[in-house]
C-alpha cells in the first residue's frame, strides 16, 4: 500500500504516521524528518534547508524531489510505504506521479485530515516533540502534556519547541500550507484517490477513522 499523507501542520498526520507504521508495518517517509536529521549531521543539504524551514517556507521543489527520488530508489519499500509531508506542491505530485510510473507502480490513497485552520495554530503553538529522532513522539502542553515536564513519556529524552512552531511562523506556514498543498486535494480527487477524514477527537477515534478511509 502506497499512502500519502495530506493536512496542514498541526493537523496530527505524522501523529497519525507513525500509528499507520505500526499498524501496517510500511515505512514512513516524512520529508521534514529528513530535512531535520540532516541538519542535525551537519549536512550542506541540511543547513540550505534549514534557511526555508524557519521561516515557514518550502523548501525547493528541485531538492525535495531528489530527496525523495532517492528515497523511493531504496530496497525497503516492497510492502508499501506512507508519505507524510510529501508532496506539497502541484510540481512535487506531478514528479511524484513520474517517479511512480517508472517504477510501474502507483498511489493507493490520498488520506487527507481535515482540521479548521485557528485549531491548527492553537495545537501548534503549545505542541512539543521529543529530541530523540527515533523516538519522535509529540505532546501538546494543555491537550497532550507528558506526566514529567519537558521529558518524554516515551523514552525519557528532553522534550523542545521546534524552531518553526512559534506563532509568527506558524501563521506563515499555513500560508503556504493553503495556497500551495491545498490545491493538491483537488488533484488526487480527480484521479478518485482522496479519502478525507475528520482531524478532530481523540487520537485513537481519527485513527480508527483512517483505518476505515484505507480499508
Ligand atoms: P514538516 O515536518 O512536514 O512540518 O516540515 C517542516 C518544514 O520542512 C516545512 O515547513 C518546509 O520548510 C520543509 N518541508 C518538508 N517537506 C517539504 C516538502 N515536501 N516541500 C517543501 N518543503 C518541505
């Protein structure tokens, strides 16, 4: 099953990720994942994309599609694969289709939670993530918090605000999010591929609602 994940920031699609992982035991592919495990190597790619990401923009088509061309190119992805924050934009979908077609390959669905945009910066604006990336695990500080303050329930690592979750940016990023990834839910309706998904409630009772969108 080949899955993309489509919703604004904030709107629990990498929550919901990782709950798929589990679930279904394909990889998840989060192209802001990426981004931030390569500035934390030091990477050139990380430090060019970081000058996008704290302010809120995109990152270059041209980089992100390489990015996930390679990805794509690797061995562990028989089974499947979920697609979380990738595309967001007309031009990524478009090669993204490309890509896919060279493989002989193509989408299964495009999941698309549906959270109204202020619910969006109020989860943004008090949501904290776990340093350790392979943990990853996220808490909110009024509607998630973690039972010790700053530490992750999951693993014990600190828990920090990401650089581009403060309010000004996250203004910005949904922006972006509304003017350039929204258009592509019209694009995967024409090709019948959107299931869309209520984004609000508890984790569990969204998740359960994807479950079904996919079944
Ligand atoms: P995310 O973790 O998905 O919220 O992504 C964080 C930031 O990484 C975004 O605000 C962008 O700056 C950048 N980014 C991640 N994925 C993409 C993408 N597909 N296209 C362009 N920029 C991206």
């Amino acid at each position: 099953m080949r899955i993309i994940l489509l919703g604004g920031p904030g709107s629990g699609k990498g929550t919901q990720a990782k709950m798929l992982v589990d679930k279904l035991g394909i990889p998840q592919i989060s192209t802001g994942d990426i981004f931030r495990a390569a500035l934390k190597e030091g990477t050139p790619m990380g430090l060019k994309t970081k000058t996008f990401m704290d302010k809120g923009e995109l990152v270059p088509d041209d980089v992100v599609i390489g990015v996930v061309e390679e990805r794509l190119a690797k061995p562990d992805l028989d089974k499947g694969y979920m697609l979380d924050g990738f595309p967001r934009t007309l031009a990524q979908a478009k090669a993204l289709d490309k890509i896919l077609e060279n493989q002989g390959k193509a989408i299964s669905h495009a999941v698309l939670v549906d959270v109204p945009d202020e619910e969006l910066v109020k989860r943004l604006s008090g949501r904290r993530t776990c340093r350790n990336s392979a943990c990853g695990a996220m808490f909110h500080v009024m509607f998630n918090p973690s039972k010790k303050d700053g530490i992750c329930d999951a693993c014990g690592s600190e828990l920090y605000q990401r650089n581009d979750d403060n309010e000004k940016t996250i203004r910005e990023r949904l922006g972006v999010y509304n003017n350039q990834t929204a258009p592509l839910i019209q694009y995967y309706e024409a090709k019948s591929l959107l299931r869309k998904v209520e984004g609000l409630g508890p984790i569990e009772q969204i998740f359960g609602r994807i479950e079904q969108a996919i079944a």
